[in-house]
C-alpha cells in the first residue's frame, strides 16, 4: 500500500515539476473567464508583479490589456486559451512590440461598463493577477469588487480603464505602443509564413505587411493568426472599413457570428465602400441572422426527368430461373427502358438551446415520389422523418453526436408497400478544415404490406441494421474527396430475406469558373464509383431450391451542378450500373440520365 507521505513528495514533486516548467519573468501562465450575473470576468494571471494597462477599443467590442515585457523577450502565453464565454467571443494574444505584450478581448457586444483591479494578496503572498470586469447589467453585476465601474463611451476614442505602473491619459488615442511602430523598410513583400511574421512583428503598422501575412495565415489554415494580425491593426487605426471587413468574413468562417455581425455593421457605416463589398455584407448580416435565430429552417426542392434503360431492373437476356428450371420472362417482364418524373424535399429544422457548444433540437422531413411514363407499377412514393437533439462538443467547429428517432412509410404503384420506425446515432468528428470523418448507426423495423400483387412480402418483414463510416479530405479549395464504408444486415422473417450487404463508395468533386462567364457562381463537376456485395442466408425454392443468392454490384456515376440565379440550380447526373449474381434472375445493367431543376435556402 502507497502511504500518506508518498503521495505528499508525489505531489510535492508534480508542483516542482509544474513549477520549473513555467520560467519566471517570461511568461503569462493563464487567462481564465468566467460569467456572473450580468457580468463576464476575466482573469490575466502573470509570473511577477507588473505593470499592466487596460484600454477600451473606440467601438468598445475590444478590450487590450497591455503589460510590459521582461528585457526583450515577448511574454509567452502558457496556458490554454478559455472558449468563448459570456461577452467574450474571442482571444488574442501577441507581443506587439519589443517591449510589450497584448491580451486582446473581442467582445460580442458593446458592454455597458468595465472595471479592472489586480487581486489582493492572499495571507500576505501577492497573487499577481488582474482582473477586469466586463458588465452588461450593472445592477445585476452589483458593486463587489476592487474599483469601481467606468461607464462605456464608444467613439470617444480609447478609453484607459485602468492603470499600474504605467503612464495614464484617459481618453487615449491608441495604446501606447502606436508610438513605437517603425515603418517598415524598403523591399519585396515575404513569400512563406514564417518571415512574413516576422516582419509583421517588427513593423505592426505596416497594412501591405499585414495583408500578406494574412493572406498566407489563410492558406495555411491559421485563421485565428489572420484574425489576431487584422485585430492588430485596428489598434493603430481603426478607421479601416476593409480590414474590418475581412475580419468579419474571418469571423464568420469560425463561427463567430456576433462578432462577425459587429464588423459588417461596422462596414455598412463606413463610407465610400464599394459596392461589391457593401452588397456582400449586406447578404452576409442576413445569414448570420439565420444563424443566430434560435429557431432555423432549411428547404431543399429538385424536380426533374430520368431516362433508364432497364427501368424494371429485368434480366438482359431474358431467362430466369423458377424452381430451379429455366425459364423465358414473358414479353411484360422483360427489360424495358422507360421515362419518370421526379419530385423531391427536403425540409430542416432546428432550434438553439442556448448552452456555450450551441447544442441544438433538429427534424427534419425527406419526400420523395416518382411518376413513369409506362411501368405505372414501379411509381414510388417515400416519407420520411427524423428528430432528436445534436449535442457539440468544443463548439461549432468541434466534433459533435445526434441520437435520433425515425420513422418512415413508402407506397409503390400506389399502395401501401411499407412503413419503417426505430432510431440511430450520428456524429461528425471534423479534424481541421481539409479532413473529417462521420458516422450513422441505424435500426428500424420494417413491416411490409400484404396484397395481391405482392402476396409474399410479408417475409421481408423484421429488424434492419445498418452501420456508416465517411470521410471527407480536401486536398485544395477546390477540390474534396469523400469515402464511404457501410454495413447493412436484414433479420428478416424469412430465411431466403435475410442478407448482409457491405458497400464502399469514393466520389471527387471538383468546383470551377463558370466557363465564358455564363453564371457568376462557380460551376460544380463530380465523379463516382461504388461497389456493393450481399450475401443471403438460405434458398429460395420458388426461384432455385440448390443456390444460395450472392449478389456483386458495380457503379459508376458523373454529375453537373449548375447555380445560375440566386439558389436556384440545375443538375446532370449520368450513371451506369452492373449487377451480377448466383442466380440469373438477378442480373442486369442499367443506364440512366437525369436533369433536375433544384432550389434551396
């Protein structure tokens, strides 16, 4: 048995580890948030006792504290930068300077009044932090605390909240590192990230550097670098409504859309915009409106033409097998080639429950039917619909599951064929931009519809169980790659029913400029291939009494998508199927072309 004196030199030594493992005079160990009754904290920790400033953006959407560095090395954050929290919706921090260090607070909304103090001493051993509160409702937030509130005053210019140990104005024009900027010397603009930042470093008020660095912060998948060089900037000029643009469209991409809100607002103000960028912050205020709406809705409608070759899937040459003995299809059942028209919807909702990850309640409705020209016994009618709660996990951009019920009813040649119920799991597990996976576990019972042209159907009746596993990777902003793996098994009631399939499924997609200029959005290609294997548990005696069914099917597909107006699209699509099989009267080919008109918002 371990004693108590054991684990006290265990822990003594992981707190001498912990310690050595933070260099004194160099770092900030820690930022920390938290919400309080009208009110958002945040708490900067640091390694000594320091001098600090804290300024109030002209917008009062950004909050700076400023603290000196230790010789001429930069202050390195130690700690694990906090989610957003409360009015808190993003965190920068960065040596702007040789000799100083910014924690910048973007804030969702303007606060009503802020406060900053740094912590009393502990039992007479300095604690070395500074607090600033960030309120939205004073009374609520009440008058705990070191100072008192300093009432927000945007446009006024920079207000000095607090001061220690470093000079006070109030208001500021800027914060005091403005003053040290350096233009930046004469030469080619960097070409790699690296040298780009440090050049940005050195000459922080140099736009053309900012911009370059960037735009290969962007390339590299580092937007929160791209947004920290733009916020940057703002601190030494914040009349730039294009910075204040891209920042915005920055936002946006990582979701967050109140700051994001803020920026464009800010842009539709400014003036001599050009009109490219007001018409798109204009349309980017209305999405992010959908966005924040605790309440979403999504409609997908396609309606359209498709022509198949084997429009009944029948044997090509025409002869079956019945009893086990050969057989000629008569002429009614012999592969025909055929028209239909095709309508489809999709409807999705979803409610915000207002939790920090964005959890929301999402249903959605699938219809779709079919009507032939000729084989009016293949018309197709489907239902479906879905509900349950989407749980995230590090907010938007973070992995997130879907426990779900189902239910569905189908209709064929315009009776009953089956109704489904039962449930799953979803989940996506995003690992960056470029990559992802995603994944479905599935059950439902499905009851089939016992009538005179299907008298047998009944024995297809039981549970169905299917697994999915995807992945996506996007080798380049034009490009991305999906795979798909799954795994169905049917119980059914009848031992000839009963069949495991397993298919995999690879599709490129590849996005483009609309060719002559014929559309302003991009155009989209694809191609797709597939393969599927089913294997069955018992004979069927009606068809053949010695073979067992083994089916292996092949696919191959290319597509179109058009957007010419708006959200409305037109779609090609061409696919080519082979099946074959251990018993003839399962194998076939089909080709089919379809065109669809589409709209979604």
């Amino acid at each position: 048995m371990i004693g108590d004196g054991w684990s006290v030199r265990v822990a003594g030594l992981l707190a001498l580890a912990a310690s050595l493992a933070v260099p004194a005079h160099a770092q900030i160990p820690g930022l920390r948030l938290g919400a309080h009754p009208g009110m958002t904290r945040a708490v900067l920790d640091l390694v000594e006792e320091s001098p600090y400033q804290v300024l109030l953006a002209p917008d009062a959407r950004s909050l700076a504290i400023v603290v000196p560095n230790q010789g001429d090395q930069p202050r390195r954050f130690a700690g694990r930068t906090p989610r957003r929290t409360g009015l808190v919706q993003a965190i920068s921090i960065d040596p702007v300077t040789d000799a100083e260090t910014v924690v910048m607070l973007r804030l969702a909304k303007a606060p009503q009044a802020v406060r900053a103090f740094p912590l009393a001493e502990d039992d007479g051993r300095p604690l070395y932090r500074v607090v600033v509160d960030m309120a939205d409702d004073t009374k609520r937030a009440g008058p705990q605390g070191k100072a008192a509130w300093t009432a927000t005053n945007p446009g006024s210019g920079w207000q000095q909240i607090a001061s220690a140990g470093m000079p006070t104005a109030a208001p500021v024009s800027a914060p005091p590192q403005v003053a040290q900027a350096a233009p930046r010397r004469a030469g080619p603009l960097p070409t790699d990230y690296d040298s780009a930042f440090r050049e940005m470093m050195a000459h922080p008020t140099d736009l053309d550097l900012t911009f370059r660095f960037a735009e290969l912060a962007i390339v590299a998948g580092d937007l929160e670098g791209a947004v920290s060089a733009f916020e940057r900037l703002l601190i030494f000029n914040p009349d730039l409504p294009r910075i204040r643009y891209e920042l915005a469209r920055l936002y946006m991409q990582l979701n967050s859309n109140q700051i994001a809100r803020g920026y464009f607002e800010d842009v539709l103000k400014s003036q001599g915009v050009p009109p490219d960028i007001r018409a798109d912050a204009q349309a980017s205020l209305a999405e992010i409106d959908k966005r924040l709406s605790a309440t979403t809705f999504g409609l997908s409608l396609q309606t359209g033409v498709r022509w198949q070759s084997n429009a009944n899937a029948a044997n090509s040459a025409g002869v079956v097998k019945l009893f086990g003995l050969d057989a000629t299809l008569d002429p009614a059942s012999q592969k025909r080639a055929d028209w239909n028209a095709y309508a489809q919807a999709s409807l999705a909702f979803a409610y915000d429950l207002g939790t920090q990850d964005r959890d929301t309640i999402e249903a959605g409705l699938q219809l779709y039917g079919t009507r032939q020209q000729e084989l009016s016994t293949l018309d197709l009618q489907v239902a479906q619909v879905d509900v349950g709660p989407r749980f995230r996990f590090g907010g938007e951009d973070g992995w997130n599951i879907r426990p779900y019920a189902l239910g569905s009813a189908v209709t064929l040649d315009d009776a009953r064929y089956f109704v489904s119920y039962g449930g799953g799991l979803a989940g996506e597990v995003p690992f960056g931009p470029a990559f992802g996976i995603d994944f479905d576990l599935k059950s439902r019972f499905r009851r089939f519809h016992v009538s005179e042209a299907r008298p047998t159907v009944a024995d297809k009746d039981g549970w169905e169980h299917g697994a999915r596993l995807g992945a996506r990777f996007a080798p380049g902003a034009a490009d991305l790659i999906r795979a798909t793996g799954g795994v169905t098994f049917a119980n059914t009631r009848a031992e000839y029913e009963r069949n495991i399939e397993y298919s995999v499924d690879l599709a490129y997609y590849r996005q483009f400029a609309a060719p002559l200029g014929l559309t302003q959005a991009p155009w989209v290609a694809s191609i797709s291939g597939g393969r599927t294997l089913r294997y069955y548990d018992g004979v069927d005696v009606t068809v053949d009494p010695n073979t067992t069914r083994y089916d292996r099917e092949w696919s191959l597909g290319a597509g179109l998508s058009v957007r010419f107006l708006g959200s409305w699209s037109v779609s090609l699509q061409l696919q080519q199927q082979w099946v074959r099989s251990s018993i003839e009267n399962y194998v076939y080919t089909n080709t089919s072309g379809t065109i669809g008109l589409g709209y979604a918002f």
